[in-house]
C-alpha cells in the first residue's frame, strides 16, 4: 500500500516547537516518525498562518524534507479536500494522519495500523486502548473525497468548522454505517486515565516531559501506556480546573450544601482586586484551565460578578463555567457576558475547542413540590426553568440544567431527562445528571445507587482540581471542606500549594487512603 505522512501544525498547539527532549521539539520527533513510515510517498504538513515563520525554520534546520502547506486557518472542508488531493498528486492510496506535536508516535503500531488498514480494506484504520498521542490514523484517499464532498454540501448551511485532534472519527461517526472501520485494540486499555501524550497545552507537556525522562519513550506504544499510567508526574501536572468562591452567600439554600462558611475577615464576597491577582496567577501557572465561579455560593449574587468574567477572558487560556440557581439571571445580564465573550477569541485549549462561558443552572426536579423539597421553597422553579431558556438564547449549546440525583428526587429523574434531552427543551437537548456527594460523610448519605467502579483509580480531582474559597484559602480537595486547607492562594506560591497534595495521590496509586479520602467516592467523578 502507498501512502503519504500528513502532519498537522496548528497554532492552537502551544508547545510544538519547545526542545525539551533532550533539545528536540515535538515537531522534530514527529517529523522523524513521519520519515520512518514504511512505503511512504512523501511527507507534507498543513499548517497554520501563525506559526508559518517558526515551523520553516524548523524544517529547513532538520535532517528530512517535507512539503508544507499553509493556510490562514484550516477548517474541515478545506483540510479533507487537501488531503485528497495531495494523495493524488503523490500517487499513494492512504494518508497516515497525526498531530505535529506527538512526540512519541509509534514506528511499529504504525506499521501495524497500515498493514490492517490494507488487508481488511478498510476506509479508515485507527488504534484503541493505547494512552493518546502514541498512534496515528489511517484514512483512504477515496474517502477523504468523499468527505470534502458532503462537508462542501453543507458549508453553505453551517459555519466552517476548526480542525480539531478529533475531528476524522468526529465526522464519520455521524453516519458510521457508510464507513468500513477498523479498530486495533490494545491488550490493556489505558483510556480511562486520560493520558494525551501532546505538547498542545502546558499540563500536556509537562506530562511528556515526565515520560521521556523516566524512559518510556524508548518502549512499544502498550509498554509506554503501561509506565505511562504508573507514573505520578504524568497523572498530575497542573490544575485544568479552578473552582473559586467568589461569595458565599446563596438564593436559596440546598439539601446537598454544606453549611455557610465564614471568612477569616467576615466579608460576604471577595474582592475583585484580589480576584484578578488570582486569576493572573492562575493563568501564569497553568497557562490554560477552566475557571469555576460557584464554590459553594452564588456567584450572580457577587455585586462585580460580570467584571470578574471579563477578567478571567482577559486570559486567552482561560474559559468560564458558572454554576447558577438562576434566579438573579437577567437579559441585561446575559447581554453584558455576551458582549464580553464574543469581544474575545475562541477557546482552543490544545486542539480542543471549549465554551468560552458554560452555565449550569441547577434544577434539581421536574415539578415545583420536588423542588421545595431539595431547596426548602417552590417559588424559584419556573425562575430556574425561565434562566434556562434566557441563558441558551444568548450562549446557544452552553447551558445544561442540573438534576443532583437523590433519594429524595429519584422518583423525579426519568421526566427530568425525558423533557430536557429532548432537542426541542428550552436547553436544546444539553442536561446534566450529578451525582450526589456526601462530602466525606459529612452530610447524609442520599445516594440511590453506588456507581463507583469495581476497581479504585487515583482521585481526578487531586491530579486536576484546585478548590478555592473567598479568603484565599485553598481546600485539599472540594469534599474535605476546610479539613487540611493548604494554604492561601492570595498569598502563597500557586505551585507550592499544588504539590503539597502529591503525597497522597502516591498513596491512592498505591491502594492506600487517608482517613477522608477513604471515606470518599468523588474519585472517579471528572469535571476538566
């Protein structure tokens, strides 16, 4: 089978050209695996505008020759139609496709993903199971025709779409029956541990700096997954999720919230000077994250509560998600946030595209007497169910009303579901079902069922999470409350803060729990 090697150079990818493997950059040892591949035509890469200067001075200083095309932006039509063409014009049946910041792509599963993409005469060829980053994707010429066609057809109907890390399998699987498909499993699936061995973000690059001094870049794809997994400076880098308390003041109160907490200076919100201090730190820190608004309170209830979303989207790495009862939310509001979002670029956090601001706006029932009953009153519900529709009017796909499920609204669950999954729900379909969290046994147990899995992984929330009340104190983890508070984040080093929970994180990769963590089971519950 001949094919051509197509690498993918985008800007959104932050790190592609930092020479931290031993003075090579991503793209240089991508760009080795691409001359490695056996019965190869030729090498070309698409690319960006942005970095067009950075990446022909990466080229022209390498030992291989490769064609570079470039666009201002790639979008899906375009890039597909590419594809076609250029495996026309170089003769080869297949192109083997992959990201040009993928350091440690696999010569071998590689070769077997072509010799199965031939034998089975497939349309597409893909590898399952591995830790993301260490296999490419095989797509034939004729489909890539095929697809340009459609997505050429319906151009006209909807907006250009970003060529995402997902994007080939994002497509086909809207009509998976019309594809051949070939699928190589690994033996071990290494998936559930969200690995992405990518130099597309600062925490993806600080993972694949972790694996290639520990060695494992010189193993097999399921040998590198394997140590991979094992290893703590991979499992956890930086925090991708913030979520800050900005007041701790509520509408309305809820059976699943912890009692009030109180400042150390008895202030009701924090202060938007010292917000944006965080946030800056934040932002130098992590480089990219989600910036939650709603610790345990209200965050419309903050009298600076818009000022402090512009701040956040001042960062171009940062994005917003507001947990909300909706009972404060106005068209004023929403037109202001708006405004304040589309003034800003979109959010590409390493090839994958988020909201610039989500909203949860949390529900809990599907009849007023439910929710009197999980929130005390029955006045907010149709006020919720109202912010609902405002907010999707405004931010179309970003808004997902919230059921915290429960013994008490079990009975409520299937209607709930029923009327906002559906597409014609004031949500458009988006909902979200939560599970309940006890706080370590702090509140009542009111789970209807245990869906923890059979086997115990280590806690997302301590490789991911950073929990922050409005006084600055950083919590341990959002269910200890403030048992083993950290530190202030208004005051200390945001790194230091973040290692002081690396200990325990050993301990869980080891089956040993301290007394809170192991009475906790938030562990498998993920937000970014």
């Amino acid at each position: 089978m001949k094919t051509l090697v197509i690498l993918f150079a985008s800007s959104n990818s932050l790190h592609v050209f930092d020479r931290v493997f031993d003075g090579t950059s991503a793209f240089e040892r991508s760009l080795a695996w691409a001359a490695s591949v056996k019965g190869s035509q030729g090498m070309v890469i698409l690319a960006d505008a942005a970095i067009e200067a950075e990446l022909s001075s990466a080229v022209q200083s390498g030992s291989h020759t490769a064609e570079v095309i470039v666009q201002e932006k790639w979008t899906l039509a375009p890039f597909f139609n590419a594809i076609a063409d250029l495996c026309d014009r170089y003769g080869a049946d297949s192109a083997v496709y992959a990201w040009a910041d993928q350091p440690f792509l696999d010569s071998s599963l590689t070769k077997t993903l072509c010799e199965e993409h031939e034998e089975y005469g497939s349309e597409y060829t893909s590898a399952e199971g591995y830790v993301l980053g260490v296999s490419p994707e095989v797509i034939s010429a004729g489909t890539c025709r095929i697809v340009s066609a459609l997505l050429k057809e319906r151009r006209a109907q909807n907006a250009p779409q970003s060529v995402l890390r997902t994007s080939v399998f994002d497509f086909l699987k809207l009509d998976i029956n019309s594809y051949d498909i070939e699928t190589h499993i690994a033996e071990e699936d290494y998936r559930l541990f969200r690995i992405q061995l990518n130099c597309g973000t600062k925490q993806n690059l600080e993972a694949c700096r972790a694996v290639f001094q520990d060695g494992a870049h010189k193993k097999s794809a399921a040998e590198l997954s394997e140590a991979a997994s094992r290893n703590p400076r991979v499992l956890k880098t930086f925090p991708s999720f913030y979520n800050i308390q900005i007041t701790d003041k509520v509408n309305v109160p809820s059976i699943y919230r912890p009692a009030s907490f109180e400042s150390a200076d008895g202030a009701e919100f924090m202060a938007l000077s010292e917000f944006k201090a965080l946030i800056k730190k934040i932002s130098l820190f992590s480089e990219s994250a989600v910036i939650g608004f709603s610790l345990w309170g209200e965050p419309s209830l903050h009298p600076e509560f818009a000022q402090m979303v512009r701040a956040v989207l001042a960062e171009p790495g940062l994005s917003v998600l507001i947990e909300t009862d909706g009972l404060c939310i106005t068209e004023e509001l929403c037109a202001e946030l708006k405004d304040a979002a589309d003034a800003v670029p979109e959010r590409f956090t390493g090839g994958e595209q988020r909201d610039k601001i989500a909203w949860i706006v949390s529900l809990d029932a599907a009849t007023e007497a439910m929710y009197a009953r999980i929130h005390g009153n029955s006045s907010g519900f149709a006020r919720a169910q109202n912010a609902v529709a405002l907010l999707s009017r405004f931010f179309i796909g970003a808004v997902y009303p919230q059921l915290v499920r429960m013994n008490e609204n079990e009975e409520e669950l299937e209607p709930f579901f029923r009327f906002w999954s559906a597409k014609e729900s004031p949500s458009g379909g988006k909902l979200i079902i939560q599970k309940y969290d006890s706080l370590c046994g702090v509140l009542p147990d009111r789970k209807p069922c245990d869906l923890s899995p059979l086997e115990r992984n280590p806690c997302w929330h301590i490789r991911r999470d950073m929990s922050i009340l409005q006084d600055g104190t950083v919590l341990f983890c959002r269910c200890m409350l403030k048992n083993q508070a950290l530190g202030n984040a208004f005051a200390d080093d945001l790194c230091a803060l973040w290692e002081k929970s690396n200990e325990e994180l050993c301990r869980h990769m080891n089956g040993s729990y301290s007394t809170m963590c192991g009475k906790c089971d938030e562990y498998y519950t993920f937000n970014f």
